[in-house]
C-alpha cells in the first residue's frame, strides 16, 4: 500500500477555514493490531459543525487537538481484519479521520448494508446521523401533532431536507425557509414542500405572516440570527424551537434580540437543544424507517460530492456559505476503484 | 364617597414611563350591580413586566388600551357588596386597576384570610402570585434535583429571592446574583445565600466559575442579556434555564450572544419559558406552604411600599433601574384608615 495522505490541523482558525490552518504527512500506515482492521475511506462528511471542532472550546466533540489528524465521520472499506466481525469487501461506517486509510478497533466500525440503487454516499449522510437528527430532532423535542405548523430553517439542507419532509409524511403543515431560488425550487418540486420561503430574496417575517397566520407550533431551527428571532416571536402558546444547530453563529458576531426571547415568556413556549448522541438507541428502528423511503423513492435528498481531499477546505468553505446543495461529502476514494 | 382618582394610559412610552403617558381623571363611581362589589384599593403591585403590558404588542396581558384605566393588580378591602360571598371588610385580591375604587363581580376576586403577624402587603406579592411563580417555576419547569446547582438572577428581587429560598429548602447549591452590595448583604445575611454576586462589582464569569465549578443544573432568569449568556455557557448536560422575565430587554436593544446558545445544543439544554397563569391550579397548595414558611420567619421577604397612586411613575422607574428591595408596591390608601 501507499502512503497515508493525512490532513492535520495545526492551527485554530478565527473566522474562515483556509487552507494554512492544515498540515498535509504522508506516513506508512501500521499493521492493524489484534481486533483491529484496516479500512479504505471512500467517503469524508462535511458536516456545519465540523467547523466548531476546530474551536479551542468544547462543544459536543472534544476540540480538535492541533498537529493531529483531523476528525472526520467517514464511510469506508474494510481491506484487512483481525477481527470475526468483518471482511474484506464489508463497508463500515467510522470516525476514520481526514485521512486515505484509517486503522480501528472493529468494535469502533459500524457494518452497513447497503441497499440496490441507494447511493454508497447516502449511508454516511441522509440514512445516517443526519436523518436521525431530523427524525429524532422533530419527533422528540418537536412532539409534533397532526396538523401543526412546522418552519424549518435551512431547509434545503441535509438535515433540514428531511425535516420538512418527514414533517409532511406526519401531517404537518410544513414551511421550509433556504436560500436562493435554486434551492427553493428543488425544495418545491423536487420534495413537494409547497411553503417555501427564499430568505435572500423574500421578506420573510411578510411571507411568515402569510404563510403561518395563526403562529409557529414547532420551529425546526438550524441557523439562528434575526431569522430565528422572527420564528420565535411567531410561536404559538406552548411552541417549540428544536434548536438543532446555530450555523449563522459558527463564525463568530451573531445576536439575538433579547426581547424576542420573551415571546418563549409570554407564550410558555420551550426552545430545546438536540443532541444526536442521546437518541443513538433508536439508531436502527428510525435510520431503517428512513431506507425504506428512500428505497421506494418518497424521500428526496441531493448529495454534493467533491472529488480528493484536497477538496477539503472547499468542502467546509461551501457548507458555511450555503452553497452547498444537500448534504456535503468529499470522496476520498472511488468505490469502484479498491 | 368621593371622586374616584384614576390613573389612564394615553400614550405608549418608547423607553423610560413618564408622568407625560398619563391622564388622571376623578370620576364618581357607579353603584355595584347584582353579584358585583365596591372594592377601596389598598395596594397597588408593580412587577416589572408592568412595562410590558403598556406596549403595543402583545404579551400575557393583552396591550393596554389608551384612554382606559391603567391595569392594575391590587389588594383591597370590601365595602359594599350585592353578592353573598363576600361582606364589608373582606380583605381581596384582584385586578383593580391604578385607582382608588373598583367594582367588580365578586367572582373576579379572590378572597383573603391574613394571618397575624404576617403584613397585609405580603398577600399581594410573596404570598400570591410571585410566590407561585417562584415556586412552580423552579420546581415544574427546572425540575430540581437535591444537591444540583442553582444560578438565580435578580436575586434580591421579589420572585428571585423567593426561588434562591426555595432552591435552599429543596436541597440545592444556591448561587444568587443581584446589584450591588446592600442587596448581596440582604440575600446572604437575612436570607442565607450563601454564594451570592454582585454583578455591579464583580466579575461575574469568573466568581461562576468558582462558584459553579462543575456547571449550573438550573438558572432562574429574570434578566436575560450578557449575564445569561454567561449562564447559559455554563449548563451541564441537560441543564434548564427557567425563563421567568427578561427584565432587561423590557425597554429595548439588549442582545443575547448567538453563539451562547449553542450550549443548548452542545449540552442538550432546555430553555423554556414560565407563564404563571398555567399553575393556577396549583395556588391554594403551593401558596399555603409559603404562608406556612412566612408565619413560622423560615421566608425572607422584602416589601417597598411608596404611598399614593401619585408615586405610580416613581415605582415602576425604580423597579426598571432595580433600585427596589424586594418587591414594589404602591399604597392607595391605608388600611387602618378604612
């Protein structure tokens, strides 16, 4: 085998990742140890928060240690094992790392089964963490009823994608907000969510009023900023903001308007943070529910795929600046060429 | 009887109440129909949230029409009555308005049985609904467990040093913070807090962060601004921010720090906002316990009384610039003089 391509992080940014924050070894690889197996990344998420790791603060991953490599939520192949409960040829789900080749205990590996016709690349994002921050994200913190009015912001992304959706395969009147007529129209037509509402281009709290004129039951909330105070001041009594993820705030200088809070006051409304990790028991029986719509085709999603890690820090560059469309991956390696 | 004096709103203040956005009328006062009841106003509360109701928009309390009398929450004592349920002299609490006479159906108020010992005062403030607040608030929405720890903003206030009292008889690690050194002294030596900051002094961030080495369980916001910022960086997993009042941002242009609430995420943290009217149920039991601590001395309270409906702008600036001790309130008129 060759070398190991690794990409370390050497230094904290500030507000922009670039690419003089990473550091780039090629190293030998070693041997994979007793219950060990060694596996071939193909693909590297890019995750919104991928960016807050590389903060000194502690957010829900310990901070990013600088000179090591860089922690990446990666899908892979196996290609040696130590272990019983893999093979060559099995593709696994694992924290391999930016990196071409990761070593880990199998324990540490998750074993897919992919399905005919559903992209490798869908495991590592929409049937994966993803659809189970959406589904867990709504159902749990949200509570939904039937009936209620949903917004989700960030709508066309990843996450925000199958929020809107599955909101609408549970009976709720759903209103996506993105950015950009691109986007709101593959929101549209593509996952049939008919409220939609550009933020670059609309009025919002105007389309807002229009769109929700008895209020916000649920508020499905992945950006922050003025927009989600406008969400709040419209939540109906008992509302709730499932507050996924603050992505307008990553890079630093973003407020709330104090007195919107009060509306949480007035209204006895919750606003409450999901954190995937605490729902990973229903790992199998919601990600399961989510292939089987997926596999019938009445779950959409868009999988934007940059090609090498060199694409790194475009990748993160893309994911903060909304370019991205869907969820963001760099393949690290072609799967029809190991 | 005389003219009944009566305080009316006739503009909506921008910051600052001023004497300017009102209008006092002296008007006779009609007899009580059937069922209803002539009431002489007594005392006149002054929560801070009484800056609110004089907005436009709406919050617990629908605006405040212009032209009307001042809404008003009071205490008073019966004078005439067409109902049976209640006879001259019964002491009741209702919502009387910022005037000297109010009729009422007897219905609408809620009769008093004061202790001895205990000031009449108390019955419309600790012993009413900011003791409800303080205890259902901490205990139904923050979910206290003994030995956890509990932040209190504006401490030394009404609803705050209730609830720090309350924390303490649950078994909780109290930590309270108010303005400046007589407050601090009041809560630490009469109420026995121990961990008490003075925000006006001290810094705040790092006596939390010796005071709450481990995190905060449960902040009791009254507040809100940079100081709940600072608590809300603070909350150990699954913390709970009881959200009772936002006090600060009631006249405006006081932000929160997006980026702070990304602990709600981080720590899988709840904010969730108190309406007092939702416990109502729960009046007769909780506020018997408190009277029980009043009359026994085990609950420290501290009343402000100004005197005359003419000291109405006075209380509610004091109130805003925290310059009261424990609760504000006004006193129409005397009661030994009725």
């Amino acid at each position: 085998m060759s070398l190991n391509t690794q990409w370390r992080l050497i230094a904290r940014p500030e507000g922009e990742v670039g690419r003089e924050h990473f550091e780039v070894t090629h190293l030998a690889l070693p041997e994979p140890g007793p219950g060990e197996v060694r596996v071939r990344n193909l693909y590297l998420l890019i995750p919104p928060s991928m960016r807050l790791w590389m903060n000194a603060k502690e957010t829900y991953f310990p901070p990013q240690p600088l000179g090591e490599v860089m922690t990446g939520i990666t899908l892979g192949v196996v290609e040696s094992s130590r272990d019983p409960s893999l093979v060559p040829g099995d593709y696994v789900n694992g924290l391999g790392g930016c990196q071409e080749w990761s070593i880990a205990p199998a324990g540490h590996l998750q074993k897919l089964a992919p399905r005919p016709g559903v992209p490798l690349a869908a495991y590592r994002s929409v049937l994966d963490v993803q659809g189970l921050t959406a589904y867990c994200g709504l159902t749990e913190i949200g509570k939904p009823k039937a009936g209620e009015t949903l917004v989700v912001t960030a709508a066309a992304g990843s996450v925000g994608s199958l929020a809107c959706q599955i909101g609408k395969k549970l009976g709720l009147k759903v209103v996506g907000i993105a950015g950009g007529p691109e986007k709101c129209a593959w929101l549209r037509d593509e996952c049939g969510i008919e409220h939609v509402i550009d933020y670059k281009h609309d009025d919002v709290a105007a389309r807002l009023d229009v769109l929700c004129p008895d209020g916000i039951d649920i508020a499905y909330e992945n950006v922050g900023g003025p927009v989600m105070d406008m969400l709040i001041e419209r939540l109906r009594f008992k509302g709730r903001v499932v507050l996924c993820g603050l992505v307008s705030s990553y890079n630093g200088g973003v407020t709330q308007n104090t007195a919107s809070l009060m509306t949480l006051v007035n209204k006895a409304a919750r606003m409450e943070g999901f954190l995937v990790s605490e729902y990973l028991h229903r790992y199998e029986d919601v990600v399961g529910i989510l292939q089987d719509w997926a596999a019938e085709g009445s779950l959409k999603y868009q999988i934007e795929v940059l090609d090498g890690l060199d694409s790194i820090v475009e990748a993160i560059g893309r994911v903060f600046h909304g370019k991205n469309r869907g969820v963001q991956l760099v393949k690290i390696c072609d799967e029809r060429s190991v």
